[in-house]
C-alpha cells in the first residue's frame, strides 16, 4: 500500500528505530503456509511469497516494498522460493522440479534439476545452489544454471532421516542447515561444510535458521522467533536469544516457520499458531459441500472406516507429537485411541473395522513400529513389524486381513522409499516397489488383485497401478502429475490428487487385465499438506481434510530495523 510506502522510505532515510506494520495477501487469496514462507530479497526491495487463489491454485508472486505494487510471478502450483544473491532472480519447486525466474517476471522458468518435494534452498555468490530434493533426502549442490546435483551432506545416526531448510553463511562455503531425526526433541540446526561431511551442531530446534549481518542467527523456539549472537568464525553462539516475536506460524511435520531477514535489517514474518488447524468436511461428487466431521484441530490421515460409522484420524500437539483419534458419526463424540509420546499416525482399519493397524514412533527404543490395536481401544495393541529406518507409512490392508501394505524411507540405502507387503501370519515384510525413487502409499483394489502407488521416478509424482503381489507389468494413470490414489469401494474408479490441486477419477475394466480411462476432473479442494488429506466412502462421498480459511490468510508482519533495539 502507499502508506507502507511511505513508511519504508521514511525508515530507510532516517536514524535507525524498529518501525513496523502490515501488508494484506492480493485480492482474491490467502498467503499460503506450511511449505512456503515470506522470502525477503537480499537488498530488502522485495519479498516473494505463495498465495493461494479461490481455485485452489498456488501461484508465486513478488510484492516491491517501496510502491507496495505485486505480481504474479509462476502460473504453476510453486513453493518455497529463495533469492539469487543479487536479488534478480527466485528460485522455486514446482512440478517435481527445481527453477528458476527472472524476479521482475520476464521469460519463462528455466529447469534447474528434479526435486521430487523440495524443502528449501540457497544460493552463494559464486553460483551455487544448495537444496533439499524431498523431505527424506540429505542436501545437494548444483549449479544454478543447472546440472547435476551432488550430494553435499550425510545422514548421521540411525534416526536421522532429512536434511532441509539450508542457508549459506558469509563465506559461501560454510551453511546452516536442520537436520531432523527421531524423538521428542527431533529437530537440530547445524553448521555444514562444502566438499565436507564435517559438522557442527549450533543449537536444538525444529525450526529453519537464517544468519543476519547483525552477527545474529534467527530460529524459532517453540513458536518464538529469537535472535541469538553467532561467530560465523568459530561457529558458536553466544549469549542468550533475544524474542523478537510470538507466536510465529509454525509448522512441525514441515519443521519450517513462517519468517525472513534482509541484509539491511527488515524482518518479515506472519503470526499463528503451530500447526495448521483444519477442518473434515464432507463434499459430493461435483464438490459441494454438504457438512463438517469434528471440532477443528491440527488434522492429518483421515481414514473412514468398511461400516462408514467411524472416522479415524491423526492429531498433532504443539511439540509436533500426535496421536490417532476416533470419531463416532452416529454419536457425535471424538475419543483418543493412542498414547505413545512420540508419532502415532496412519491408521487404517482392518476389513471387519474389530482392530486398527497404525505407525508409532517408539522414541525410548528408537524403532518405528506396526502396531494392530482392537478397535475399541481398551486393551493394548500389538507390535507387528519393528524398523529402525527413519520412517515407516502404513497405507492398507487386504481384504481378508493378513496383509498390510506399508512404504518405509531408506535414505541410507540409495532410495527414497520402497512399498512392502507385511503377512500378519507369516510376520514378514516382503518388497513389491523397490526403486531409487520415492515410492509412497500403496492401496489395494477392493478384490485386492491391483496396487495402486504413488512415484516420482519420471521426476515428479505419478500414480501406477501393478498386479498384487507380483508386479508383473504396470499401467500409469495420471498423466500430468498426481498422488494420493484411493479406490472407490466397488474398484471401477481410482481416485487420485492432482498438483493443482484437484480429485481426479480414472474409470477402470478390470478382467485378467486392467485398462484404465483417461482420467477425468471431479472437483478443486483444498487438501491441508501433511500425509493423505482426504478419504472415500462406501457412498461415494469424499472426506477432506482442508485448512480453516481464516488460519492461512493472516498479514505478514514487516519490520523496519529490527535489530535496532539489542543490546551489541
């Protein structure tokens, strides 16, 4: 706005003091979090950010600070972008892949490399970009006039599974990055090193960190922005960090938070609470809404159970912990189902709904684990499977109840992660996708002949279908982008999310072979990030798991001089 304007010329011409005010999201959309954060270009001219428009779509835009004038930057479903030094150019994901645009909004994006989900990038002085491919990956550097990405850091611990959020310090040879692993505590930032597996641990936080030419580096704890000393020399804090604000949006399965420093002191950041609160509603065929499930909360996985009585979910608390919930739809109560004090989450009901299969981050014996649980929730559930891989995703289970379809992330293997069926009898894990890529959650056709699955091995997400339980030959049914495969419970429909963000639905024949039709477009939602964001019943409704709307369209908070008052 022109009074925003006028502020910031008068900030930049007169004495240092912290001024500060708020900017509203375009006309028409929200600011949208948790895998996008407010980036301020390094000059402090300009701040690039995601805003999300009434379809559903994700578009980058670019806002100048001194007319307060934005435009569109990216036409495509764009995510957390980053700066060139020089402040001409954003970097992005899209697609399944890293780019690259003039900042002004001239050209075409430019392919950098694959990045499957990316979590974060920077860029050096001397060319350099240093991203997260996915959020089970370490980091890579590749040019940014793109090549091939190198690795540039190491897994370290058994429980340590992702690398993301990476910033480069002064030097260019030197970054910041978090390094998440199991536990309560998960989150650590660190110093890396360039050509080196050499690290350092700064501090413990789940939280991205970023270092200011005030000597300072931010991070969050909890939901407060601090800034704390840092010797870029020795690689140490020092002293005790300063709040700048609260609460800062978070978000603790993305671990990123909601804000950004210039070179010359403006702090940009968006208030809210941890998480991302959302809502189950239910919509029809052609996207209508026809009602809600439940109080609103920090949502993820919602899964309807054979009978259609029961809806199971996960909830997260502050610390970034859940547990799975139960609804009653007949009598409109909520009960919680787990207790664990770390990640209980995917739960999937067995074909007769009596017990529940679900993965449950068991911290004290660093395992991840198959747990089956009566349903009712009195008596204690049973270890199927044990894992020390950083993470394991159940997503089914056959229709006579011995096997359960699960994926597992194998960082320290040389793939992403790989689908397993589990017989409950035999009580082993047998592999059907294995792949250098990141294949994800596998769901069986209602005569469980067929698998359907997600993966990135084309470079971005698609959704195949193969023969259970032996992949013999395989049909892809999206075409342009997809993930999230569902069944309608008769298995002549699969169901999928496109990029943009859209249910799409592929009829199927199914005889000795399956031949699918071209996918066709059912509605636009919007699906909160984080695990599966919607279910199908048995009638053909769809429960969504979407974002409450007025939790994603709260101002970004612009401060002039923020440092002006710490103590030096």
């Amino acid at each position: 706005t022109l009074s925003f304007a006028v502020l910031w010329d008068r900030a930049r011409s007169q004495p240092r003091r912290r001024t500060q005010t708020e900017i509203l999201p375009p006309p028409g959309t929200e600011f949208y979090f948790p895998l996008t954060s407010p980036v301020i270009s390094p000059d402090g001219e300009m701040i690039a950010f995601s805003a999300r428009g009434a379809d559903g779509k994700t578009q980058l835009w670019v806002r100048r600070l001194d007319t307060g004038a934005a435009h569109i930057l990216t036409i495509d479903s764009s995510f957390a972008p980053f700066w060139s030094p020089d402040g001409r150019t954003v970097a992005y994901f899209a697609g399944g892949k890293l780019k690259r645009i003039d900042a002004l909004g001239g050209g075409s994006p430019e392919v950098i490399c694959d990045a499957p989900a990316g979590r974060g990038g920077t860029w050096s002085a001397e060319g350099k970009i240093l991203f997260a491919p996915s959020d089970r990956d370490v980091l890579y550097l590749v040019p940014a006039s793109g090549g091939t990405p190198v690795r540039a850091t190491e897994l370290q611990g058994s429980g340590e599974y992702s690398h993301r959020w990476p910033w480069f310090l002064p030097d260019g040879r030197h970054f910041l990055y978090l390094a998440e692993g199991m536990g309560t505590a998960r989150g650590h930032i660190y110093v890396g090193t360039i050509g080196s597996n050499v690290r350092k641990q700064v501090v413990a936080a789940n939280s991205p960190a970023l270092y200011s030419a005030t000597g300072h580096i931010l991070y969050c704890r909890d939901q407060t922005l601090v800034a704390q000393p840092f010797d870029v020399r020795k690689f140490e804090l020092s002293g005790d960090p300063v709040p700048l604000a609260n609460p800062i949006r978070t978000h603790s399965a993305a671990a990123s938070a909601a804000f950004t420093a210039s070179r010359n002191g403006i702090l940009v950041y968006q208030e809210g609470a941890s998480g991302v609160a959302s809502q189950l509603s239910w919509f029809d065929r052609s996207g209508k809404q026809i009602g809600t499930l439940g109080a609103p909360a920090d949502i993820q996985r919602p899964s309807i159970s054979h009978d259609g009585r029961y809806v199971a979910f996960d909830v997260f608390d502050n610390q970034g912990n859940s547990d799975v919930w139960i609804y009653d739809l007949a009598r409109q109560t909520q009960t919680r189902f787990t207790f664990d004090p770390g990640l209980d989450t995917n739960a999937i009901w067995s074909p007769d709904d009596r017990f529940i299969v679900y993965h449950s981050e068991q911290v004290e014996r660093a395992t991840h684990e198959i747990i089956l649980k009566p349903a009712g929730g009195i008596v204690a559930g049973q270890t199927l499977f044990k894992s020390d891989a950083p993470f394991i995703g159940v997503t089914d289970m056959s229709a006579d109840g011995r096997t359960i379809i699960f994926h597992e992330a194998q960082p320290h293997s040389g793939t992403l992660s790989d689908i397993f069926a589990f017989s409950i009898t035999d009580r082993r894990a047998t592999p059907i996708i294995q792949s250098p890529f990141s294949d994800l959650t596998g769901r069986l056709s209602p005569d469980g002949r067929w698998l359907a699955y997600g993966s990135n091995e084309s470079g971005r997400n698609e959704i195949y279908v193969v023969p259970f339980p032996t992949p013999t030959s395989r049909i892809q049914i999206s075409s342009s982008g997809g993930s999230q495969p569902r069944w309608s419970r008769d298995g002549h429909e699969l169901y999928y999310s496109s990029p943009d963000n859209r249910i799409m639905a592929a009829a199927l024949k199914i005889g000795q072979t399956l031949e699918a039709a071209v996918p066709q477009p059912l509605f636009n939602y919007r699906p909160k990030i984080g695990g599966w964001a919607y279910d199908v019943s048995r009638d053909g409704r769809f429960l969504v798991n979407q974002p409450i709307h007025e939790d994603v369209i709260a101002p970004f908070t612009v401060v002039l001089n923020w440092d002006a008052d710490l103590k030096k």
